[in-house]
C-alpha cells in the first residue's frame, strides 16, 4: 500500500451551470448620424377617408342614448311564432288583431308590442354607428354626390368585383368612407 493514510476522498463540487448569455455583438467605430428618413410620399396625395363622420356635440350625445335604448328595446315577438316555424323564422313582425289577443291586450307574460316611444331619436335615425349616413352606390357618379364629412357609401350588392374595385378606388381618391369595402387599406380596420 502507499506511504499516504487512508482517508475519505473529499467531495468535488460540480460545476455550477452557467446561464446562457446572448452574444454580444463587437464594438465597433460610431456610426455617423443619419439624416430623418423622409416619409413615403404617395403619387398624388389624395385626401384619407375618415373614420368618423363630424357630428355636432348634440348628435353625438344622441348616437350615445340610441346605443343604450337599442341595449333596451325588447324583442318583438309575432303572436303564436314559437307555434309555427312559417311565423317565427323571419323576424317579421305583425299587430295583433284578434279581440281575445292576450298580446294585443298588453298581458305582462307575453311579448311586447311595437310602438313610437321605442324609436330611435329622429336626429340620428338612419345613421350607422359611426355616424355616417350611409348612401346606395352604384356608379362613380355617384360618388360624386357624397358629402365625405358625414356621408358613407356602401356599393351596391348588383355591383361586380371588378367594378366595386374601381369604386373603391375612386372613393379613396375622393376621401370617402366605403363602409362595406372588400379592399382593405391602411386606413381601414
């Protein structure tokens, strides 16, 4: 046996694992100061559709209150529509006349009847939720017609894809807001 005593072989510590650092890139001379880069600039600078229609202060509060009626307004139901598929499917809605109608006598269980005090209020009826109102278009005369501050168009269903591409050129041309567009642009979202 070796000159050297027995002892216990004392214990090695492993290497603590290092964590992994991102490279890191040399240092290199400063590079000189560039100049801004200039802001693309298209061919001609057309006007950019807006996204809102400019509204008074007072139809903008009444865009708001349409909001939280419509939240309100009930569904109206067609009398015996949960009878009948050829009733209920459509939405339709019908007055009550029979002189027994439970609905037409306003019975608390059944549903609600159409009437003026659920109407929208009239200075805002008719707009879209952004506040244009919207103008049928068939044509780029049409276009033409449009007030693009407060009125949108929506191409016609009839139009083909070639044409209601031409429109919708044109319309961004013009500034107008195409509120049912199948080219969806920068400034559209």
């Amino acid at each position: 046996m070796p000159d050297e005593p027995s002892a216990a072989p004392e214990p090695v510590e492993a290497p603590a694992p290092e964590k992994k650092r991102p490279a890191r890139r040399r240092a290199s001379a400063p590079e000189p100061a560039k100049a801004a880069p200039e802001p693309k600039k298209k061919a001609a600078e057309e006007p950019r559709a807006p996204k809102r229609a400019e509204l008074t202060a007072a139809n903008r509060v009444l865009l708001s209150t349409r909001r939280t009626l419509d939240g309100r307004r009930p569904i109206f139901g067609r009398q015996a529509a949960n009878r009948y598929y050829r009733i209920g499917r459509d939405g339709t809605w019908r007055r009550p006349r029979g002189l027994q109608s439970k609905q037409r006598r306003h019975y608390g269980y059944r549903a609600k009847i159409v009437r003026v005090g659920y109407r929208s209020p009239a200075a805002v009826r008719g707009l879209v939720p952004s506040g244009f109102r919207p103008v049928l278009v068939r044509t780029t005369d049409d276009l033409d017609a449009i007030d693009a501050r407060t009125q949108a168009a929506i191409i016609a269903r009839t139009v083909g894809t070639r044409r209601r591409i031409v429109l919708e050129e044109a319309a961004r041309k013009l500034g107008i807001h195409v509120l049912n567009p199948i080219v969806k642009g920068e400034q559209e979202g």
